[in-house]
C-alpha cells in the first residue's frame, strides 16, 4: 500500500518533519502503529521498529545523551527533557530498594508498540555507549502481554520482561550506572541541553521553570542572575513569577541552585577549568562564596569533589543529592 494512502488515512498530509515541535495527534500515532500491525502481521513490530530510531530522531536531546559521562547522568538527563518528546508520558529516575530505575509514568494511555519501540531504543542505546557493561536487569511495561507471553521481548531486552505493569520501568544495577563512557563530553553534552532547554521553553510557554532554566544557562556568567532580572526578562514582577514557580512546586533559588550545582559538577569532572574560573562562569562573586554553596549542595568543598573523582574506582563521579526547594 502507498505510503501516502496510509498517511491520509491517519489524518496526515505528509510524512511529520524532525521538528521538536512539531507534534502528531496520539489518535494518529495510534492509528499507525496498528495500522503497521495489520500490514505486517506482525504482533512484535514495536521491537522491529525499534531498529529504525536513531539518536537524531530525539534531536539536540538525543547528542545531549550520548555525550552524557555515565548512564546516572543520561536517565537524569532524559528525564529532565522527556517531554520534548512526547506529552503522553513523563520520565523520572529513581533509586529505591538498592537499585536505580528509570520510570515512565502515564499522562495518558500510550500505544502499546510506543513502549517496544522507545524501550528498546533506550535499551540498546545504554548498552551501546557503555560498551554493553550496561543494561536492565529486568524491564516491566504497562503493555499486556503478547502471543508468546514475552519470549520475543526477553531476547530483544536481553532481560526478564514483565507485563500488565501501572507503568513501564527499567531496573539497573546501582553501582553500574555510575562507570563513566568513553564518549562523554561535557562541552556537547551542556550545548545540546541549551538547546533543548531553548525547545521546551518555546513548547511551551506555561513551563515557567524551563524558561526560567533557558535565561540561567544563558546569564549566569554575567553574574548579575537575579529573580528580578529574570522577571523582568519573562515580562512579570518578581512576585508573579514566584507565584508561578510556587504553582509548579519549585522556588527562584532551587532553580538557580539546581542549575549550578549541575553545571559545578560536570565543570569539576570534565574540564580543565580551576575553581576560580569555574566560580566566575556560575555568577558567583568569589571562589569563597562558591565554596560554601556546592558545599551545601554536596556536602564536600570543590576541591574534596575534585579529589573523590580522581580517587574513585574508574572515575565514576560523587554521588550528589540537591536539597528540597527552599
């Protein structure tokens, strides 16, 4: 069948550009994927498809991912930026009963083949970077299970896969997350995020944190960051914005604090910048003053992270865990 008769037949003039905000209806995404179903005979044409997704389908996000230093930093990264891919689904990475898994969360009910297909993308994707040192050790997918209860799924996922799940989610061992990848880069990975973070700010204009995110990334070198630039930047008062950053469960100075102490970390363990320099490029006014905040937010000075980094086993980074908002 032409492929032009099925893209009209879903309700599409033209194959969909690779435009980030661009956006295909999920009554048409569904309609595809069961439509692809049917053309083929094949129940499994999620993990065939799979096969056919590729790092710039995900945009500036996806080069932001390979460029990532470790799978701790890529899964916390996806799910900062999850939504410029998709509203139907958010992401979230998580460590619980000593494992890290990375999570998906419904907005709405997704197809089922979307699950196969970004799943097993995500999967192969972890376990090339990482020289396949890295995968989950078991998945579980909202999907019902298929014909032949999962036997297909567990090759594809080289894992033990479960289905029927409230949400699809990937268990991975808690200390091989953190080995760092022969690709990281922290100059593409921090290039490509600001581009996202551009993306997601012009998605959408009611995400007040990521347009707040978008003139951090941009300013905070200047050293003059403050709410009421930045208000007046996005055309409120300082008290509107707060409002509005109330409204999405954050405060002014979580945000600055959570972008700081993400570029800090990544300056610290993939560059050759001095502290002083690093100081001045995050807005602080002295080494001193930067000192004392990534103390707070680690609980080790600048030069003790430095130190850790060098002393680890492989280099994997410090663990870092950034306060509650305040």
């Amino acid at each position: 069948m032409a492929t032009s008769r099925i893209l009209e037949e879903a309700g599409l003039a033209q194959i969909p550009c690779n435009d980030p905000l661009t956006r295909v209806s999920l009554t048409a995404v569904r309609w595809l994927l069961d439509r692809a179903v049917d053309l083929t005979g094949d129940p499994y044409f999620g993990l065939y498809a799979a096969n056919f997704l590729h790092v710039p389908n995900f945009h500036a996000l996806g080069y932001a991912l390979i460029a990532s230093s470790s799978v701790r930093e890529l899964c916390e990264r996806l799910a900062r930026h999850f939504r410029l891919l998709t509203a139907t689904t958010r992401a979230r990475f998580v460590e619980r009963d000593g494992a890290a898994w990375l999570e998906f969360p419904q907005v709405s009910e997704p197809p089922h083949l979307s699950e196969d297909i970004v799943g097993l993308f995500l999967t192969n994707l972890i376990r090339e970077l990482s020289d396949g040192k890295v995968g989950p050790l078991e998945v579980e997918l909202h999907r019902p299970a298929p014909p032949d209860d999962g036997r297909r799924h567990r090759a594809a996922f080289r894992c033990r896969v479960w289905f029927g799940a409230e949400y699809s989610r990937f268990k991975f061992d808690l200390h091989a997350i953190d080995q760092p990848l022969s690709g990281g880069s922290r100059e593409l990975a921090e290039h490509n995020e600001k581009i996202v973070v551009g993306y997601l700010a012009r998605l959408d204009r009611n995400d007040i944190t990521a347009r707040v995110r978008a003139l951090l990334l941009e300013e905070l070198s200047s050293g003059t960051v403050t709410k009421e630039e930045v208000a007046k930047r996005l055309f409120m008062s300082p008290r509107t914005l707060q409002i509005k950053l109330s409204k999405s469960n954050t405060t002014f100075q979580h945000v600055i604090n959570e972008t700081r102490r993400a570029l800090a970390c990544g300056y610290i363990q993939n560059s050759t910048l001095s502290i002083t320099e690093i100081a001045y490029l995050l807005g602080f006014s002295d080494t001193s003053n930067f000192s004392r905040a990534f103390r707070r937010w680690t609980g080790q000075s600048p030069r003790a992270y430095a130190d850790a980094l060098r002393e680890a086993p492989n280099g994997a980074p410090p663990s870092v865990v950034l306060s509650a908002p305040t």
